[in-house]
C-alpha cells in the first residue's frame, strides 16, 4: 500500500527540495499547501491567509487519502510546524490505514538565515514564486515552529 511522507521543518528549511527529490525516489505526488496559495493569491493573501491555509491543509488530506488509495505515494510538503498538526496528521492517516512518515529538515538558525536572504533575493529578481520572508514572518515562524521531538520523527535530515 502506498505511504505519505511529512516534511516538517520551518519556512525556507529545504522542505520543497527535499520534497522534490523524495518525489522522484519514492515516485509520488507532492501536495504543496504554499503552491496552491500562491497560484491563486500570489503575496496578496493578506489576513484571510490562515483561514485559507487550513481549508486548503483539508482538502489535501482528503486528496491524500483518494491518491493513496490508487496505490501512489504522497508527499505532504506543508511544514508541520506544531506537535498538535503533526498528532493530528498521524491519527488521521492511522485511522484510515495509511502508513505515514515525518521527515523533518534540522538546520540551523545560520543556514536558517542564508537561506531566507537567498529566497527572499530570488523573489525580489522575479526568478521564483514563493513567500517573501520579512522580518515580521520570520519572527512569527519562530515563535510557532516547535521542534520535533525524536519518537515523533521517522527521517531525520540534519543540515
């Protein structure tokens, strides 16, 4: 039977890459919660941007479960970046049957930092379509990201 894998890490960690590249291994379909936000709002989500998010987090697990039951492998390319989404996550897919993964991206807050100057370059160049990180969104990130705790992670990544 086909598996879901969770990518939990906090903004611009490696999530998307190493989505990415498990998509290929694992010959499965990623389901990015940022990807359709951003088709249809761009940047301009404004403050209906969390009530979006967890309609769009619904439907995809319900899509999850419909991809998975023709026997495809699913990637959950969303962060998971609290213990009560990622409970949440493994009791709705044990429920159904589904064996599923948490991979979660260790870096640390220099690498961190690189990265979001990088992104936040590429965005600014019009070069990719990904959520531009200021200041303000960095610091609610961090004050919401809870690390995982190792009996909670099945992959980890550290960078």
């Amino acid at each position: 039977m086909a598996k879901v894998i969770m990518t939990c890490g906090k903004i611009c960690s490696g999530k998307s890459t190493y989505a990415k590249q498990q998509h290929i291994k694992n010959h499965a379909v990623i389901l990015s919660v940022d990807e359709i936000t951003l088709a249809l709002f761009d940047q301009h989500i404004g403050d209906k941007h969390d009530a979006y998010v967890e309609k769009i987090e619904k439907y995809l697990f319900d899509k999850s479960v419909e991809i998975i039951e023709t026997g495809i492998n699913v990637i959950l390319d969303w962060g998971f970046w609290t213990k009560e989404e990622r409970t949440y996550a493994r009791e709705f897919y044990r429920a159904r049957r589904i064996d599923c993964e948490i991979h979660y991206i260790d870096i640390s807050d220099e690498i961190w930092q690189e990265r979001l100057q990088k992104r936040n370059q590429l965005i600014l160049a019009g070069k990719i379509n990904a959520y531009y990180v200021d200041a303000q969104l960095q610091k609610k990130v961090a004050s919401i990201f809870e690390v995982p705790a190792k009996d909670e992670i099945d992959v980890w990544i550290k960078e």
